[in-house]
C-alpha cells in the first residue's frame, strides 16, 4: 500500500480528517519543521508482533493511539488535521478526542463557516 491509499482509505471514512506523514528534519534543516513524506512512498509492516491481522483504524481511537499505532506497525510518523472552514488545522490540542469526535466538529466547523 502507498502512504496514498491510507490516505483515501481514512478521509473515506473520516471526511472531516485527513492523515499527513513526515519525517522530522535534522535541526539544522528547514528549521526543524516537519518534512512530509512523498505520497508515492509504500509501506510495509514493521512490528515484530505482526501475525497477519489486517490494520484496523477504529472511530473510538483517539488520534494520540492512532500515531502511535502508525509508529509501532509501519515506523510512520503521523499527523492528524481536522478540517475547520476552508482549513485544516493541527489536532495537537485534541489529540485525546476520539476520531469520531474529531470528525464531528470538523463537519461542525465546515457547517457553519
């Protein structure tokens, strides 16, 4: 799978969300900002408790067990954007909502402006 198809796959469900990867950059590089990984780039399973269950991303997940989920199973760092209006917007401050609620108040937020 391409880092691509995860995206599809999750705005599919969560239309209000999308799924940003990236690589931190060295101090010295760009700032220390974060550098996002080419969606072209494919992914394979990196956890050593792999037994052949398929990845299952679930609506009670909050987005902290989501990243850390994309960390332990592909080694992917992973960032969560809410949409809010015409913009998508950081989740850091709400990393402990589930994605459920997440993409709740992103269709909230996009309703109303």
């Amino acid at each position: 799978m391409s880092l691509l198809d995860i995206q599809n796959v999750f705005t599919g469900e969560f239309p209000y969300l999308k799924i940003g990867f990236f690589r931190t950059a060295l101090p010295e590089e760009n700032g220390n900002r974060k550098v996002f990984l080419k969606q072209d780039v494919r992914v394979r399973n990196k956890s050593k408790e792999d037994t052949g269950q398929n990845f299952v991303i679930r609506e009670e997940m909050t987005v902290t067990e989501l990243e850390q989920l994309f960390k332990k199973q592909f080694g992917l760092s992973a960032q969560i954007f809410r949409k809010s209006g015409r913009t998508w917007l950081e989740t850091k401050m709400t990393s402990d909502w589930s994605l459920k609620k997440q993409n709740h108040q992103g269709f909230e937020l996009s309703v109303i402006i």
